[in-house]
C-alpha cells in the first residue's frame, strides 16, 4: 500500500503501450464486439463509429483516473482515500473486488473453451473443464510475478507481438472477404433503433475501459512520470479496443454468431478462420495473450483485499482470488452459459457502478483539487468518510440504470458520469464552506 519508490518507477510511455494494448485485446473484447451487432443491430460501419468513439473517451477517461494515483505511486484502491476518505474506500474497494472476481471467471471461462477448441475437444464434453485449472494457474503465476515482470519480460518479449501480428491478419483477412458494411446481423436480438442503439452500443463500447480505472493505478503507480503514464494507457487501449470491438463485429458477417463459445456448436470459430483463409495461429495468439488479461484480474484483487485488511499477505489473496475464479468459471460452463444476455448485463452493471464514481474522482483531481494532493491525504491524514462523493456517486448511479430501464434514447454513460462530475464539485465548495473556520472577532470599535 505504501507508495512506490522512485527506483521502481520504471515504466515508460512504451511500456504502458504495450501493456495497456494488451489488456485492451481479448476474446472477450471481440466478444463484447459481436453484441454490437447481434444485440443491438448495428451494421459494420456504425459498430466502427461507435466502437472508435467509445474506446477514444473510455480511454481517456481512463488515463484521467491514473492521474493522482500514478503521481503518488499508489494503488486505485489508495487514491480514492483523500476523495471519498479512508472508510468511504471501502465500499468501492468491495465493489471492486466483486467485479475482479467476476472477469476472473470469466477470462478463465473462455481460455478454457478456446482450450477446447483447440484442442479438439480432447476430453469430450468436459475438456474446457479440465482447462480452467490450469489457465488459472498460469494466471496466478504472472501474478506472483508482479507487474514489472509481466511487461518487460513477458509481454515485451514475446506475447504482444503474437497479437499485434495475429490482429493485422485476421483484419486484412476480413477486408478481403469484402463484407457488406450496409448489412444487417441476422437474427438480431433487438431492431435497430437509431440514435438510442448508437448510443448503448456506446455505453457497451466504454464498459470495458471503465472496467479497468479501478485497478489502473495498480499498474501506473510504476510509471516513470504522470505523462508517460497518460499517453500510454490512452494511445494503448484506444488501439487495442477499437481493433477489437471492430473485429468482434466484422466476424458476425461471416456467419457467427456466438463467437464460438457456443457449447452446441463448438467449432464455429475455427470454420471463421477457416473462412478468413487463416489457421489456428490467430486464435493461438489472442489466448496467449488472454493470460495477462486473467494476472491483471487476480493482481488487483489481491491488491484491492489490502486496501480493506493490509496486513493478509499478496500471494495468499493471489490464490484465493485464483480458486474462486476457478470455481465461478466451472459455473459458467457446468449451466451452459455464453456469450449474450449475461455478459451483456455484466458490462453494463460495472458501467453503472463505475462510471459515476469516475466522474466523482475525475473532478476531484483535476477540478476540486487540481491534483494538489499530499502523501498524507492517502494515510494518516485521509478522513474517515467525505459525503460530497457519496452524495454525488449514488444520484449518478440512480441515473444511469433509470436511463437504461426505461430505454431512453440518450445513453446512460455520458448523463452519469456528468451528474456524478458537477454534483461533486458543487458539493466539495459546500463542504468547503461549512467546514471554513470563521475569521476571529475584530478588535475595532472595543
């Protein structure tokens, strides 16, 4: 919990490139790109738009909240100390946790059935269930590791090159196929519905950066300044999560529909590639990749389960953040679940949680604070609760799921995150200004 000392702010805007363009790639991600299509009915050319333009304000939105937290070399966990006060922490801590937990699952789940996959389903019906175990081990080792190791000599050396290259070919391969940019997905779930689908398509698209700002710092805290922390992270995810959500759309045009993970058809991703005149190698290398996705997840859990009980020791918390992955992802395959309903809501439960309290911390640092932050204001000085952040995160959430029951048209991320924003500088000057000592009594006409 303590703040990182300056021979180990090591990271430069390169590395943060590389490491935040990986965890920008995933099967997960082009997952997240078919709903695009599938779910919302989106052609290709409105999932680029909304794709680019969600992953250009997640992305900024994200470099935004590793602000204060890389300046003190602290984790997220830590830097919302001064904004929501120590015990305030905790319950986004907790939240937080919830969520880490729950990509855990499901990055093992869909290691585990591209395992299978690949494999040919080589234990019949239970070989993505037999994978989950060890995808979860390897996950726990990188997290052992640490974050240094894992960006120089892991994905550095080897595993971002896979992608970067595995992600042209399957690009060019889909250009090359010439798809229809004017077609429909087919079946859809839902019709086409105009700006209101353009805009939760969008609030989809920014789901996933805003899944990373509570453990970003985890990562920035190394960073060798806030600058090299900023550009890396924003240039790094824009690129990875637009290919990806672009991508994850484009593959619904040659005829899939459920990514693949679809237990009924367990083949269809390879026949994709097969269509793509590819081999297996693209999907080899996305799940090579996959790994950092599951070691970010399980990491900052355990770093999270500090900001709550600091004296648990890291690599204990590794493994039982790792076996309760593991479990959770034997749930998701033992009732059949995939990529659709569930994972859709998934997303937007943390856009919900997490978008509003961005907007809390984004106008703390930048505007009520300005970034004036001293190490004290994340310990021993940090107060117990601040009702400013409290009072302007929950309206915030209130709005953002109202917006989403009732279907209005206007996309739930961008009114939250503002209300949450301006609510919170409103309050902090009254808070401000009831907390201001009076001036002492004047001497004159005594």
């Amino acid at each position: 919990m303590e703040p990182v000392p300056d021979s180990l702010r090591i990271l430069r805007t390169f590395d943060l490139f590389v490491l935040w363009s990986s965890l920008g790639v995933g099967l997960l991600v082009l997952a997240a790109g078919t709903l695009l299509v599938t779910a919302i009915g989106l052609t290709l050319w409105e999932a680029f738009l909304v794709a680019l333009a969600g992953s250009v304000v997640g992305s900024l939105l994200l470099a935004g909240a590793a602000h204060h937290g890389s300046r003190a070399g602290v984790p997220t966990m830590v830097s919302l100390r001064p904004i929501l006060g120590r015990r305030g922490s905790y319950l986004p801590t907790s939240l937080n946790l919830l969520q880490l937990l729950g990509w855990t699952a499901f990055e093992l789940w869909i290691m585990a059935e591209a395992a299978a996959i690949l494999t040919g389903q080589v234990f019949g019906p239970w070989t993505a269930t037999v994978f989950v175990p060890v995808w979860g081990a390897i996950a726990m080792a990188l997290a052992l590791g640490g974050p240094l190791a894992v960006v120089r000599n892991w994905l550095e050396r080897f595993a971002i090159w896979l992608v970067y290259g595995s992600t042209i070919a399957v690009g060019v391969a889909i250009i090359l196929r010439g798809l229809d940019p004017n077609l429909r997905a087919v079946p859809s779930a839902a019709p086409f519905a105009g700006l209101g689908s353009l805009l939760l398509g969008l609030d989809i698209v920014v789901a996933m950066p805003i899944s990373w700002w509570p453990l970003v710092s985890d990562y920035n805290r190394f960073a060798r300044t806030p600058k090299a922390s900023a550009a890396g992270t924003s240039l790094g995810y824009i690129a990875a999560n637009t290919a990806f959500y672009v991508l994850g759309a484009g593959l619904v045009f040659l005829g899939i529909t459920a990514f693949g993970m679809d237990p009924a058809d367990p083949t269809a991703f390879l026949a994709t590639l097969g269509l793509l005149g590819l081999s297996v190698l693209p999907l080899i290398a996305i799940l090579v990749d996959e790994t950092d996705n599951a070691f970010a997840d399980v990491y900052s859990a355990a770093v999270s389960v500090q900001n709550l009980t600091p004296k648990i020791r890291q690599a204990t918390i590794i493994g039982v953040a790792t076996v309760i992955g593991v479990i959770v992802a034997w749930y998701l395959i033992g009732t059949g679940q995939g990529i659709g309903g569930t994972y859709e809501s998934f997303l937007l439960l943390i856009g919900g949680l997490f978008v509003p309290l961005l907007g809390v911390v984004i106008a703390d640092s930048f505007v009520v604070r300005r970034g004036r932050y001293a190490r004290t204001d994340f310990f021993e000085a940090a107060p117990r609760w601040r009702w400013p952040a409290f009072a302007s995160w929950i309206p915030g959430i209130a709005v953002y799921f109202a917006i989403l029951v009732f279907a209005l048209p206007i996309g739930a991320t961008i009114p939250s995150f503002a209300l949450a924003a301006g609510l919170h500088i409103f309050l902090s000057k009254v808070e401000h200004g009831l907390t201001r000592s009076p001036p002492a009594p004047s001497d004159e006409g005594m």
